[in-house]
C-alpha cells in the first residue's frame, strides 16, 4: 500500500523525546498530541488520532511488529476492561493537575524551579542540562513535567509492547479513552 505522509509520524514522535534531552523547552510542542486528538474527537466525532495521526501508536506497530519486539501475547483481560481504562484515566488526570501545581507554585514563586524529569511518577532524573539558562522558571517547570507525562507513557507502553502485543498501550491510552469517550458521547446525540 502506498505510504502517506502521515505514515512517518512515528519519526515526529521519536524525535520528540530526543529532542527534549537537548532541550526541554522542546516538551512544550507535546501539548499538540495533547489538543489535536481532542478536537478530531469533538468536531469530527471520530478517532482519525489514533487510527491515523499518533506517531506514538505507529511507533510501537513498527518497534513490536516490523522489528519483533514484542511477545505479541494476549492481553489481559482486566487491563481492557473499563474500570482499568477508566481508573487509569483518573490516575493520569490527578497526576497531570499536580504537575499543573507544580508549574503554579513555581509561577508564583512558592517554589523554585526543579531541574528533574519524573519517571514513573516516581523517580527523579537529573534533566538541568536539557534547561536552558535564560528561561521563565515556571515555562521550563511546566515543560519538565510535561516531558515526564510523555517519558512515562512511553516507557509504560513499550514495556507493554514488549509483554504483549505492539499496540497494548492503546487499550488503556488516557487519550484514547478520553477521545473514545467523547466520540460516543458526540455520536449518541445524533441518535
Ligand atoms: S490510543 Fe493513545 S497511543 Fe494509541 S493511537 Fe490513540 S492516542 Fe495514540
């Protein structure tokens, strides 16, 4: 089948992560995976993102199909099922708003800028190289954690990739349970 330009968004998204170890101001350009699936769901009511345009997605059909990394094993069941899905959706959210608290307290000068990645939600990363010198602290703050939601993500869904099948991610992605919910929420109405 002949390859669309969309096809090599994989290259976006591995470029992404590499670029934020340079400089995290980078990070910041991740707010368009965050927005554009959002707004395909709300006006269009479908999920072009994830079938099309998630470079994160094709990255992990290439590293677990093309070049075997994957056991491709069966899922288990209880991570498809919607209180993991929706569990994990609230998880991810109170974990984005603390990182939001963060930025805020750093904007407001409560707390001084941090020169870490969050893996995991957990460990800490020494990341001051990849921060500029002449940058608005909570500008850089916001960028560290928002490159630690994507580092963590990634992380978490190539750890599942290579457990089970190349897009296990998928099944319990928070944007595509958000974009899923509200395609049905959207699509219902039309009923
Ligand atoms: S579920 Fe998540 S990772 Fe998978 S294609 Fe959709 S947005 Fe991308």
């Amino acid at each position: 089948m002949k390859k669309r330009w969309y096809d090599y968004l994989w290259i976006a998204s591995a470029l992404y992560l590499t670029l934020g170890f340079f400089n995290i101001l980078f990070a910041w350009l991740g707010l368009l995976c965050f927005f554009i699936p959002l707004i395909i769901a709300v006006v269009g009511g479908n999920k072009a993102y994830c079938n099309r345009y998630c470079g994160r997605g094709q990255l992990f059909s290439l590293l677990g199909g093309r070049f075997g990394l994957s056991r491709k094993r069966d899922i288990p069941r209880w991570m498809k099922q919607k209180w993991f899905r929706y569990g994990f959706l609230v998880f991810f959210f109170v974990m984005f708003f603390q990182m939001l608290w963060v930025t805020w307290l750093v904007f407001s000068g409560a707390r001084e800028l941090g020169g870490a990645v969050t893996l995991l939600w957990t460990f800490k990363l020494p990341w001051h190289w990849a921060v500029p010198a002449a940058v608005t602290p909570w500008v850089a703050q916001f960028a560290l954690g928002f490159y630690s939601v994507m580092l963590t993500s990634t992380v978490l869904g190539l750890l599942v990739m290579v457990l089970f099948k190349p897009r296990a991610w998928c099944v319990f992605c928070p944007m595509g349970t958000m974009t899923r919910l509200i395609c049905k929420a959207r699509n219902s109405g039309k009923e």
